[in-house]
C-alpha cells in the first residue's frame, strides 16, 4: 500500500484507532473520509483535524451501509482504501438477560457490516486497498468478552479468505491486529492502563512502508505467532 495521496475511507473514525489512524493519514497527504453513528463525536473530529470529510452512518443498519457506498460512488468516485474499522465491545456472560441482544449488534456490527462494505466498495473500480481491524483476542480469547472475541476470530478466517481470493486482482488485502489499547473501547476506563493508540498507529505505518500485510503491535505479535501450546498458555494468564 502506497502511504501518500490516497483517498480514505475509515469507519468508526471520530475516535480510538480510527481517529488515530485518521490523524495520521492526513498527516502524509491522503484525503480522508470517517463516518460514525454520532454527530456529535464528528463533529469533534472535524475541529481536530480540519481537513477531514465526515459521513454520519449507522453501520448496524443495512440501508445506511448502501446509502454511504452510494454516496461515496457519486461525491468521491475515486476512494481507493476502504479501512473497516468500526466496531463494538460488551462485557458479559451468557447468564446476562440482555446477552442475546448484545450479542447480536456485536455481530452485525464487528461481521456483518464490513462483510457488507467489502463486497460494496470492491466494485469501485479505483479501490485497491481492504485494511480490516482484527484483534489480538481473534487468537487468544478473553472470556469476559465472548462474543467480540468471536467476531474477531471470524474476521480474521474471512481476511485471509479474502486475500486470497482477491490475489489476482487489483486489490489488496492488510490485516491489522490491535493489542488492547487506550480507548474507551468496551467502556471508559477499562483499558486505561494499556499502550497509546499514538504508539500503536507508528508501528503500523513503519510496517505498512515495510509492505507488510499482517500488521501486529505488542502483545499481539506473539499471540498472531502462537502455536497451541502458547495459546493455552495465553489463555490461562488472560482468563484466571
């Protein structure tokens, strides 16, 4: 993936990883479209990073994923990276009442919306970039996330499928694979004392000059190399 003037698509990027690797593609000279769910966190973005285009989508609800394609193919037709970031994150055990709900926006929104886009936005014959955002829990799951943990482990079987199946085409295919970080990802305060999406969005952009298509930081490199021997190691120290 070329790192300069490119046209950007990130889902959920007013904030977290999103607005992180927002700031940072502006920062090389590539025009950069977020969308989100709210207005307000938009707006947000748009008073921190001035030159950035911004889409208000509900990615949990099929029309709207249509409508923002829609969109993009008449008001920016030349988009070449779609970056299907977005993604919730609940706390929970399958004793909660609520579990079945929770459960299911988490699958529309962490599975099937960026099914969705990818299959939308690869008919745009100027894209030629797909970076989906996995997670180090795709390898090692955290039982008191079951669910998004699932979702992960899905994306990451569907990118690799996806690579594959996109090898003799124009497009490429980049997984990105987050270790826990400092956002408010799965609620405020929780994952405070974990690393800087500041730390994290640098080790990407070395190994995206580097050309690599795996790109891991932290704790997540060792878990994507985990054989099952370590994993079950991982497993044991995650979940006590």
């Amino acid at each position: 993936m070329k790192l300069i003037k490119n046209k950007i698509l990130i889902t959920g990027g007013a904030t977290g990883i999103g607005f992180g690797l927002a700031e940072r593609f502006i920062q090389e000279n590539n025009t950069v479209i977020i969308c989100g769910r709210r207005a307000s966190a938009l707006k947000e973005a748009e008073e921190k990073l001035p030159s950035v285009i911004t889409k208000v989508c509900d990615l949990a609800v099929e029309a709207d994923r249509i409508e923002l394609y829609n969109w993009i193919a008449e008001h920016h037709g030349d988009l070449n990276v779609l970056v299907n970031n977005a993604g919730i994150q609940n706390w929970m055990s399958i004793d909660d009442r609520d579990f079945f709900e929770k459960a299911d926006a988490e699958i529309t929104t962490n599975i099937l919306a960026p099914l969705h886009l990818s299959k939308l936005f690869s008919q745009l014959n100027s894209l030629d970039t797909i970076i989906n955002v996995t997670s180090g829990l795709a390898f090692v799951p955290l039982a008191t996330v079951p669910v998004y943990c699932g979702t992960k482990a899905f994306m990451r079987s569907f990118t690799l499928s996806l690579r594959h199946s996109l090898r003799a085409s124009s497009i490429e295919v980049i997984e990105m694979i987050p270790p826990a970080l400092n956002t408010d990802l799965g609620g405020k305060g929780i994952h405070n004392e974990y690393p800087s999406v500041g730390d994290f969005v640098e080790s990407i952009f070395e190994q995206l000059k580097e050309g690599k298509t795996e790109l891991t930081f932290g704790t997540s490199t060792d878990r994507a190399k985990a054989n099952h021997e370590t994993i079950a190691a991982y497993f044991n120290r995650m979940n006590p």
